[in-house]
C-alpha cells in the first residue's frame, strides 16, 4: 500500500501543446533525507580539496555541458516550451557560470591580516557552510539553478537541488555530469513537488537554504528554515522610464525583453511610466512593437496551466481602459497549450492588479506621470524592488535616476543585460543576497577569525 512516506508520481505537461509528455517522482521525508545524508558524506571530501582542484573539477562540469549542449537544449525545451535559440542562449551562460567560478574558487578576499592586538597574530578564513539545499522554479531550469550551485560548489558546499515540480529534466542531466565531473552526491537533484521543497527546507541535515521564487513561498521558506542561512530571490515587478528623448529603438527593446521567455523572467520589463508629454507617442509606438513581436512567434507559451490561469486572472481584473495585444498564429497541435500574446495595457489606475503585481507573462502596462518626480515615485511606489530601467538620451539624467531608483540593478538604455562578472539581487519583498559575480561566494561562506599569541606576557621582544 502507498502511504504520504513514497515519492509521488507527477505527469510533466508539454507547455506547447498541454499534453502530458511523461512523468517525474516528487521526493518525500526518505528520499530527502537520503539525499541529504549523501551530500553531508560527500562534503568532508569535496571541502578538503585544494582550490586549484575544485577548480578543475568545475571546469569539467563547464565542459561537458558544452559537449552534451544539444541534450540541454532538448531537456529545457521539454518543460518549458522555450524557442530553440532562447534555451541555446541559456545552456551556454550555465557553462560560462561554472567557469567563471571554477576561476572565482581560486579567489580570495577577506579582512586584512595582523597584529591588531599586541603579542598577536589574527587572520580570517573563509569557510563553506556545508551542505546547501537549493530550490529553483521552472522558468530557468538550467540558468537558475546554475547561478545558486555554481558559487556554492566554489566556495567547498556540497549541493542538493529541487527543481520545480513541471521542470526537473535538465537537471537530471546535470547531476549525471556532476557526478562524473565532481565526484559522487557532491551535486544532486531532488525531482519533487511543493512538499518535496518544504522537506528540504526544514531538514536538520541542511546548513542552508538558496531559493528563487515568488514572494509568497520566499515567506513560507524563511518560516520553515529556522536559523539556517537563508538566500532569497523573489519575485520583481519592474519599472522602466521612459524619458521623451528616449533613443529611437526603445520599443523593439522593451518590446524584446518583455516578451523573452514569454515574459516569465523576475527582472523582466513590467511597467512602463512616461511623462504626459511623451505618454501617446510612446504607447503608440511601444504597442506596434509588442504586436510585431507576437506576430514574429519568436517565444514560447506560459509555463503551466496554473500560472497561465493566474495571468488570465490578472488581466481579467484590471480596469485598463485601453487594451491591445498582438495575434499568436498557432498550429493545430498547439492549441490546448499555455500561449499568451504580447500585451499592452493603459488607462489604469496606479493600485490596479496589472501594476501591483507581478503578472510574469508577455505583458506591458503604461502609466502617465505630470514629472521625473511622479515617475520616481510611480517606479518606486510597489513593494518589489529587484531591478529597472531609464531610457533617455541624456547620459547625466539617466545616470541619475538610475540611482534613485529602488531595485537592486538598474540599467539604461537597455535591459536583462546581465553577465558573470556583475552582481544581482533583490530589496524589498524581491529578497535579499547576492547572485553572479565573486560576491555571490559570500552567500555560501562565512568567516572565521583565527588569533594566535606569539608572545608570551613579559618577554622582550628582539631587537
């Protein structure tokens, strides 16, 4: 008889289609546990090799997902749909994140050195925190999860990864090669649901926790975690700016970067504020270009029949009082899939649905400010603070109001440019800690200051 204690048999939808393409197991208490006890044995090994050793170790991890990169592309399309070139895209920044902190490994930075107490010695080590557990939702399978192991593997943790629940191909892959590249449970994934999430979060045997998700779950995970180290990155809700001498391909822009991924991306362009004497022209322009856009078929559908029901939800409850949205020209088999069009809304008040939440879908809304001062207060006037933009010709005023924007990466004149070397991260109800660049070893460290007397009371010290 099957009891709550056996993992859960879970069908994995085609999101192109809505058809059911096979299934995956969600993990209970002993499956979690066991995977947990294999990454805490494999952890003494893996934190005692030198860095130069991790080192090469990550790079082969780096280089057989360049070798297997076709069997990748064909993994993240099957659960999220994607467009070839958009999973090749990220296929590629996951091998470039495990040979940026194959580098990054060798690295060090930590308070100076010394003699700050007479007859004394001191100096800090950095430490791993042990074994990580990290949950990764389901529109970067491969990317996300990258941006949490790949730091955490680097600075000596071993890791145990749950994917999401319609998402766990990828990753499976990736442990295959982890384990030949890394040694053996020093990288796992844990295919699972929800449950198999919870389980994770609270198990005894996990020093830490590295989570992306929604706001929501990010609040259920800090309740269940306890004092263990927690790395939070939640959900966004971006502004962008739009300045009237913004330059002439800020449409097709914003226009892209909405509508990559289907716009299920946290840092995603999300809301569109402009000046009264800009607002026509711009929503003008900006509702050409998303209509070209999802004329083009050139991104995939919403993840899964739950969060396509939300968006509908969403939209369904705004009062905009000027829509548009492009035409999605599907094929006989796509039809019962999770497709959404690229979509503007306007004419809405500042508290309605599609503004204050995070709508993660090919979506645009566009308000109208009397100022810069209404525009700042517009962007910054949600509780999400993750990232924005300014688009403006005028580099000394975009510089400035990228400053004063509340988000953790601000951009001008572009958006979603984002590269190993450069840090990202939340405020606000989008989290807190670090992703990308030699910061991010920091969430999966700690430091330990070591003093030691060299003098005893009294002596005389030589000349």
């Amino acid at each position: 008889m099957k009891t709550d204690a056996d993992p859960r048999t879970v069908p994995l939808t085609d999101p192109r289609t809505g058809r059911v393409r096979g299934s995956s197991t969600a993990g209970r208490a002993s499956q979690v546990a066991e995977a947990v006890a294999a990454a805490r044995r494999a952890l003494a090994g893996w934190r005692a090799l030198t860095p130069r050793e991790r080192s090469r170790r990550l790079d082969r991890l780096a280089g057989l997902i360049e070798e297997h990169a076709a069997a990748y592309i064909a993994a993240e399309r099957a659960g999220t749909g994607k467009p070839a070139h958009e999973a090749a895209g990220e296929v590629e920044n996951a091998a470039d994140l495990f040979r940026f902190y194959a580098w990054a490994a060798r690295t060090r930075s930590a308070p100076a050195a010394g003699g700050f107490v007479a007859g004394h010695e001191s100096w800090v080590r950095w430490e791993p925190l042990g074994v990580v557990g990290v949950v990764v939702p389901w529109n970067y399978p491969l990317m996300m999860a990258t941006w949490r192991c790949a730091p955490a593997l680097a600075a000596g943790n071993t890791v145990v990864t749950k994917p999401a629940e319609t998402t766990p191909d990828s990753l499976l892959l990736l442990a295959e090669h982890a384990r030949e590249a890394l040694g053996e449970a020093v990288a796992q994934t844990l295919p699972g649901d929800r449950e198999t999430g919870r389980l994770l979060v609270a198990s005894a045997g996990v020093d830490a926790i590295a989570f992306t998700g929604s706001a929501a779950a990010g609040a259920d995970v800090t309740a269940r975690a306890g004092t263990k180290r927690i790395s939070l990155e939640l959900g966004g809700n971006s502004p962008v700016l739009v300045l009237p001498d913004a330059p002439e391909d800020t449409w097709t822009e914003l226009a892209r970067a909405t509508t990559y991924n289907a716009g299920q991306s946290c840092a995603v362009p999300a809301r569109v504020i402009t000046l009264r004497e800009n607002h026509e022209s711009a929503l003008s322009r900006l509702t050409a270009a998303m209509r070209e856009r999802a004329a083009g078929r050139d991104f995939g559908p919403l993840n899964n029949a739950d969060q396509a029901a939300r968006y509908d939800r969403i939209v369904g409850a705004s009062a905009a009082k000027a829509t548009a949205e492009g035409e999605l020209a599907l094929g006989a088999d796509e039809q019962g899939g999770f497709w959404r069009p690229a979509r503007v809304l306007a004419e809405l008040p500042d508290d309605d649905p599609a503004v204050l939440d995070e709508v993660f879908g090919p979506l645009l809304t566009v308000q109208a400010a009397d100022g810069v001062e209404e525009a700042l207060a517009l962007a910054n006037g949600v509780p999400q603070a993750l990232a924005a933009s300014v688009w403006t010709r005028d580099l000394e005023t975009g510089l400035a109001l990228a400053g004063r924007l509340d988000a953790g990466e601000a951009w001008l004149n572009c958006h979603l440019v984002q590269t190993a070397e450069l840090p990202h991260g939340g405020r606000g109800t989008s989290g807190h800690g670090t992703d990308l660049s030699t910061l991010a070893l920091h969430e999966y460290q700690r430091p330990k200051t070591v003093t030691a007397r060299i003098r005893q009371p009294g002596a005389v010290r030589p000349d």
